[in-house]
C-alpha cells in the first residue's frame, strides 16, 4: 500500500462513501445499494471492511466499462452501422459482427473509429479528452479461437466472415 497511496486513498473513500451513503453511483448514472461496506468489530472497538467493501471498490471501475461499451454501441446504432456492417452480439468485453468481404474494410474503419474514440463522461488529469480504448480487432470464419486471426494480418484475403472488436 505504500508505494500506491493514491489507490489506497481511492478505496478508503470509495468504502466510507458506500458505508455512509449505502449506495454508490457511476458517471453513467447507474445506482448500486450497498448495505454493509463496514461493520463494527467489538475486539477491535471500530468499524471494518466487509465483504460489501470489495465489490464497492471494484463496482466502478466495472460500471465504467459496461457503460462505456453501452454508449459505443448507441452510437454505432446512431450512425446506422450496426445494420450496415452485420452487427450480432455484444459477447463480454467484444463486439461480433458478421459482414461480407465487400465493404469489410471500410466498415472495420468506421467501427475502429467510434470504438476508439474518447468518451467524455471518463475525464480526469490522466485522460483530459477522456478515456480512449484501442480495439483489437479479429477475424474468422467463425467464433472459435483457433480461427481467429488478427485484422492487421490478414485483411487481403478476407471472404464474409465474424468480426470481433475486443477493447473493454
């Protein structure tokens, strides 16, 4: 804890914030009750860290992601690309699509520039425009691992295949 004293400071703040408010909200919005962050240990005669405590600390850097992917994919629907370019599924942290050969190139571009662009909700000292995320994008003949590949290595000899943009 010593040598990170700005990430010690966040969890104690983020505990005491559960504990006194018994909720925590996100900079999307989303609201997430916790009714123990601490409880009184008589031995100790002062109040502890329970297991709320835990996921109270890891409940918005969590949120964060899934609202940032949420809003990606709203945008994608703005700009009609998740009908033109084969959108499937959100699957965890990636994005599936299926498009054909033609316009797979462009269509990967339009993606890739949304996905990576920032999101202004996330600012702070470290990422003043907010936060960007590269993607990583892959492509297959289908889901499975073994015939996933990177974009970067094969984008000459693509026929219609699945589209993965993994970032979150």
């Amino acid at each position: 804890d010593a040598l990170y004293p700005k990430q010690v400071a966040y969890r104690n703040r983020t505990v005491d914030e559960a504990y006194l408010r018994k909720h925590l909200k996100t900079k999307y919005g989303y609201i997430r009750w916790f009714w123990d962050a601490k409880k009184y240990n008589p031995s100790k005669k002062t109040y502890v860290w329970s297991d709320d405590a835990k996921k109270a600390i890891a409940y918005r850097p969590a949120n964060d992601a899934h609202g940032m992917m949420k809003e990606k994919m709203l945008e994608l629907e703005r700009r009609g690309l998740n009908v033109k370019c084969g959108f499937l599924m959100p699957y965890h942290d990636a994005l599936i699509f299926e498009m054909p050969a033609k316009g797979m190139e462009r269509c990967i571009e339009l993606i890739r520039n949304v996905m990576e662009a920032p999101d202004p909700l996330l600012k702070n000292s470290v990422c003043p425009e907010g936060l960007s995320v590269k993607v990583d994008v892959k492509i297959g003949s289908n889901l499975g691992k073994e015939a996933m590949k990177k974009w970067e290595t094969v984008k000459k000899n693509s026929a219609s295949s699945y589209i993965i943009f993994a970032s979150f």
